[in-house]
C-alpha cells in the first residue's frame, strides 16, 4: 500500500473523544509564544520609489530610530538594491529588521527595465529560500529568512495620477511581495487634492489590474479596523525624526513658515494608520502571506519547471518519491539517447577522418612516386651527362698523348740533324 493512501486512510479515521479531566496540551499556545520569543522575529521591507521621496525619513520615522545609510543621488546609471540587516529590541521581543532600499530608481532617462533588478533580487530571495528547502541537512530554524515581507511603494505627490513608471512596476510585483502603496510627502498637495488623487489612484490600480495587498479580515478580531484601514489605501504619510515642541509635549513635525504639520496627528497624515497596520497589527499575516502565497507560488512554478508534479495523467496522488524515479528514469532514458546520438557522431566522424586521411595518403604517395620519377629522370640526365663528360675527358687525354708523341718525335729528328751538319763541318776543315 501506497504511504499517500495510508496517510489518508489515517486522515478519514480520525474522531473526536472527550476528556476525563485535565491533561494540559491546552498550554501549547503560551509555548509556541515562549519559543517564538526566545527565538526572535524576523521582518523585511522593501522600499521602492524615487529618489527623494523620503524613504529612508520614513523608515527612521516608523521605528523610532535612526538608520545608518547615505543619502542617495540622481547620478546612478542603474537600479542598484541595497540591504541593510539590524537587531532591534523592544521590551523582551527581539526583531531582525532588513531595509531594501532601491537606488537610482527612475532616475534614468530610459526607464523601461528599471523593475527588473527588483523582480531579479525577490525572486533571488526565494530561490535561496528553496535551495535550504531542498537541502538534505536542513537548518531552517536558524536561517535568516530573506524573504521581502513587506513592499512600501512610494508615489510621488504629483496630484494627477501614477506614472506608467509606478503602474508598470507594481503589476510586475503584485504576484511576489505585498504591496503597500503611500503617497509620499502628502503634505505637498492639499486636502481636497488628495481625496482625489487617492481616489484616481485606486481607480487606475483596479483598472490595470494590479493587485495590492489587503488587510485580513478573516478575523474578527481585527476585521473591523482592517476593513475600515482598507477603505484608506493608499495611506498620504510624512516622514520627520525632528521633534518640536507643541503645547506641552515633544512632537515629531515638520515645521514651514505657514505652520507645523505633526507626524502623528491623523487629521494632518496617515502616518499612524501605516504603522499600525504595518507593525502592530498585521506584521504577522505579512510574513504569512509571503510564504502562504508568493512564495508558494514561486515554488511551484520552480518544481513544476524541474517536473515535479502532484498527479499523474489519470489525476491520481503523485508522491514525490515517484516523481523522481519517473524524472531519473527519463533522464537516464534522455542520457542513453544522448549517450547514443554522441557515439554515432563518434563513429561517423571517425569514418570521415579515417576517409581524409586515407585521401591524404593517396595523395601522398601519388606525390611521392611523381618526386621520384621526377629524382630518377633527373638522375638518368646527370648520368648521362657525366658519361658525356667522361668520353670528351678520354678524347682529349688522346690528343694530348699524341701530340706529346709528336713533339717527341720532332725533338728527336732535329737534334740528329744538327749533328750531321756539324760533322760535316769538322771534316770539311
């Protein structure tokens, strides 16, 4: 029997029986909250915008802090991401906060790829996620999940409507972050501006289909404030870490020369509506929407890409197990075909080189026999000459021979006569 039938024969079997008296499972809860605790939280946002809009005011703002980071210019050639990771501790809750801010962020003239490297580092964030998923000796209690929560995406206050730049962007998003769309530095436009713009903004949001995230109100704990929060999206916020003094207390503001806007005050922003639906009330259905849904979303697209699958052609339970022998054995047959394929290739390029070089052969040795003809030819005409040579040499030596004789022979007759005449001589006196 199957282990997936078994599991479900176990799963239909399962009754409900009361208890005794006490038996103390009912602290679950308070050890899930003991551990979590001990453990730590971890939470990540991304701020993506303009340069200039006050993202890394907002951030401070939000947390009551003040971040490390320089200040970003107009002069980036490209998208760049930054991630800054920091522990911050509040009562006895300890929580490792990243920031991912993104430099240079419409600031080129051509801004039509600038979305990429943000797609490219969230689903970098995944990928690394699933590969410890995959891992054999797994340590997810201990990794840092940095996986993007959060996306804080900042509109100009321009007062008219989203720029094709912002539309583009989120559409690209709305399947891998929560998006959580603001108007930034909501104190530039007027009220009566803003009702509008926020109303304009929804409007091209539905009608480009891009899809924002939503606080849950599943539960009725939280559902009347997430339904009433959701009814003000996108929140108008201001940014300050200066704090004035208004009436009695110390206030977070920023002061102009008509007046004092205060961060906090709700009829001037909706600063405090963000944090309390970012931080104090639903930070935990962030992360749980990020795994529960992006995330799952990305992986199984991922396995699915690899060949893994959940049912069969017949619609029947796929355990993984037999996945991987159905993907190892088409993988095996994929490598005997290959396997096979090369060593045809193989042979044939053989037999065409083994063709080349018995050509090349032929060749040679046609070359040869002709270089030695061409040398035996050569040979018979120098032999020749020689022979030729040798007889005029002969010849020669002959007339030499003779002509001595003769001069010989001449030598000879003259000195015989000289003598006669010189006895002719003596007896004539």
């Amino acid at each position: 029997m199957a282990a997936t039938d078994i599991a479900r024969q176990v799963g239909e079997g399962c009754r409900t029986v009361p208890l005794a008296g006490h038996v103390g499972f009912d602290s679950l809860p308070d050890q899930l909250v003991n551990k979590s605790v001990s453990q730590g939280f971890c939470f990540n946002i991304l701020c993506v915008g303009e340069t200039g809009l006050g993202k890394s005011t907002l951030m401070d703002t939000l947390f009551n802090t003040k971040f490390e980071g320089e200040p970003a210019t107009h002069t980036q050639p490209g998208v760049q991401l930054r991630s800054s990771t920091y522990d911050l501790q509040e009562s006895n809750v300890g929580l490792k906060l990243t920031i991912v801010s993104t430099v240079g962020f419409g600031d080129q003239i051509n801004k039509e790829d600038s979305y990429k490297p943000i797609v490219e580092f969230i689903d970098a964030q995944f990928e690394a996620y699933l590969q410890e998923e995959l891992k054999i000796r797994r340590v997810l209690h201990t990794y840092h999940d940095s996986r993007i929560h959060a996306c804080l995406y900042f509109i100009a206050p321009t007062g008219h409507s989203l720029k094709s730049l912002d539309l583009v962007t989120m559409k690209k998003l709305d399947s891998k972050v929560n998006i959580i769309p603001i108007i930034a530095k909501s104190d530039a436009i007027s009220k009566s501006e803003l009702t509008k713009f926020k109303i304009k903004i929804t409007s091209e949001l539905v009608s480009n289909g891009v899809q924002i995230y939503q606080f849950p109100t599943d539960d009725e704990s939280v559902a009347e404030i997430n339904g009433t929060m959701n009814a003000h999206l996108p929140f108008a916020v201001i940014g300050s870490t200066e704090e004035l003094k208004i009436g009695n207390k110390m206030m977070k503001a920023r002061q102009y020369p008509w007046g004092t806007v205060q961060v906090e005050n709700e009829a001037h922003c909706d600063f405090v509506k963000l944090r309390e639906m970012l931080i104090r009330v639903n930070m935990e259905d962030l992360r749980e929407q990020t795994h529960s849904r992006h995330y799952e979303l990305y992986r199984r697209c991922k396995l699915e890409e690899m060949g893994f699958k959940d049912t069969d052609p017949d619609s029947k339970p796929f355990s993984l197990q037999e996945t991987y022998e159905a993907k190892r054995n088409e993988f095996l047959g994929e490598l005997q075909k290959k396997e096979e394929e090369m060593r045809q290739m193989f042979v044939q390029r053989v037999k065409e080189k083994e063709a080349e070089l018995k050509e090349a052969e032929k060749e040679l040795h046609e070359k040869f026999d002709r270089l030695k003809k061409l040398h035996q030819d050569e040979k018979k005409k120098l032999e020749d000459k020689k022979k030729s040579l040798d007889d005029e040499v002969n010849a020669f030596k002959q007339r030499k021979t003779a002509a001595e004789l003769l001069q010989s022979q001449g030598s000879q007759a003259g000195g015989s006569q000289t003598l006669k005449r010189d006895k002719e001589k003596k007896n004539f006196f």
